[in-house]
C-alpha cells in the first residue's frame, strides 16, 4: 500500500548526486553564475548543461541508472528544483 513512498524520485536523486558533487571545484563553477559574462562556457544555459553532464556521469559512476539514463534536459530541470530546495541563487530565480 504505501510502496509507492518507499521509491525515490528523480528529483530526489539529482539531490543525492549533487550533494556529493557540490565539493568537485568544476561542478560548483558550473553553478556559481548569476550573468552569462560570469558564467564558465560564456552562457548559463551551457553551465547549467555541463553541470547536466557531471551529475550523469557521476551517476553512471555509482550505477544509478535513473539518473544515468536520462537526458542532459530533463536532469537540468531537476537540478533547478533541487536547488531551488536550498535557496540558492541558481534556484531562486536570479539565474
């Protein structure tokens, strides 16, 4: 009855992941731009997809495969909601 509880959702892994990389120097450059002339590829969206790229490798690397099987796209959305949990400036909005 309550199994359905008991499973995570995307968002909840993209979180999992993230946290473990917020510590990789590259992953959180990717994420610290506000403006596109700050941002590591010259464009937010190019960031926030690199960003895409570390959490599904990293994910591929510890064989979550919901994760690892998803598209750069979808993983960005949910990357956005995650940090929109911790009020981040990428989350709320500024970006």
């Amino acid at each position: 009855m309550r199994d359905h509880l008991l499973e995570r959702t995307l968002i909840d892994q993209v979180e999992q992941i993230h946290l473990s990389l917020i510590e990789d120097d590259q992953y959180f450059r990717y994420l610290e731009a506000v403006y596109d002339e700050q941002a590591v590829e010259g464009s937010l969206f190019a960031d926030d997809t690199m960003a895409a790229e570390m959490i599904r490798d990293y994910a591929k690397k510890i064989a979550c495969s919901a994760v690892a099987h998803e598209k750069a796209a979808t993983i960005v959305k949910a990357l956005g909601v995650v940090l929109r949990r911790y009020g981040t400036p990428e989350g709320d909005g500024c970006r």
